[in-house]
C-alpha cells in the first residue's frame, strides 16, 4: 500500500519521469516484502497501462470542490 501512495503521488505531480515513478515504485514493492511475481506483475502494469495518467494533478483542490466545505 505505501509503495501505491508514493507512485500515486509521483504520478499526479510528474516527479522525475514516468519510468523512474515505477521504478520507485517497483523498489518500494520490494522493500515492503512484495512477492517478486506480483511485484513484476504490478510495476509492467503501470509500465504499459499508467502512460495516459501521468503528470494529471487529481490530488488537487478543484478536483474535491464539489465536496461540501466545513466551516472553519
């Protein structure tokens, strides 16, 4: 889950390139013990099917404005 959370936020705020986002992420799989089938199986995953997410903000506060606001 956290190696998600960091390629996620890699991904939303183009960090660095594409390919180092999922090598990060592949790394981080592995450093969280992630078996190496389901770790090669996840990082081709996000190789070949993450290309149109890339460097799309949805982390951003016009994407939640339609949430209602507490007041402060």
């Amino acid at each position: 889950m956290e190696a998600s959370i960091v390629h996620d936020y890699y991904y939303a705020y183009a960090i660095g390139t594409k390919k180092l986002a999922d090598r990060i992420f592949k790394h981080a799989m592995k450093l969280s013990n992630v078996s190496t089938i389901r770790r090669w199986l996840m990082y081709w995953g996000v190789r070949l099917m993450g290309k149109g997410q890339y460097g799309k903000n949805y982390f951003s506060y016009t994407t939640w404005s339609h949430l209602p606001r507490y007041p402060t």
